[in-house]
C-alpha cells in the first residue's frame, strides 16, 4: 500500500518501536552512545530477560549494535549502541508521533 500526503500518519509508525521497552531503549542510546548492559537495565528499569529481548528484537532489524567483551578477564560484559539506521528510523518513529498530534489537533478546528 502506497501512502498519499493525507493518509493517517500512524501508518509511518516503526511497529519495531511498539514495545515500551524497545522505545525506552532506542532513547536511552541516542546521541550514538554505547551502554553496558547492566546500566540500561538500571536506566529503564527493566528486568534481564525484557531488555535481553528488546535487544535482540532491535538488533535483528539492525538498529543496534551488540559487543560483547570481557571486563575484567573472567566477566563477559555487553554493551549495546544504535546504528545509524535505527537511529534514523527512531526520529521517523518520533516524527510520526508528532506528526499524529498534529493530526488529531488539526481535526478539532
């Protein structure tokens, strides 16, 4: 289905983006910062498991990026960063967002 200019702007929301955790996470690694794993757990409140499938949930659409290494020799440590591409796709996301505000005001007149 193709858009035209007056199609509802909830159909350029990112459905990649539908989880609050995944939202909160995509957020939380904006301005291309790299994040351990235990500090965006602590950032969104999140439990291992939820954050563990929001990032391979974003990872497999490549809006992020997974490293693991060890931090102390013994300890393997993960940190995750955003690609360009999903950094990309996350300000289209908040664009829509925005976009259906708009929308919805423009309607009220």
């Amino acid at each position: 289905m193709t858009e035209s200019p007056r199609d509802h702007p909830r159909l350029r929301l990112d459905d990649s983006f539908a989880s609050p955790i995944r939202f909160s996470l995509m957020a939380a690694l904006s301005d291309d910062l790299e994040l351990d794993f235990g500090t965006l757990a602590s950032i969104l409140q999140a439990g291992d498991s939820a954050l563990s499938k929001g990032i391979a949930a974003l990872e497999s659409v490549g809006y992020v990026r997974v490293r693991k290494a060890f931090n102390d020799g013994i300890r393997r440590r993960t940190w995750v960063s955003s690609t360009t591409v999903g950094r990309d796709a996350f300000r289209a996301h908040l664009a829509a967002l925005q976009a259906i505000v708009d929308f919805g005001a423009g309607q009220s007149d």
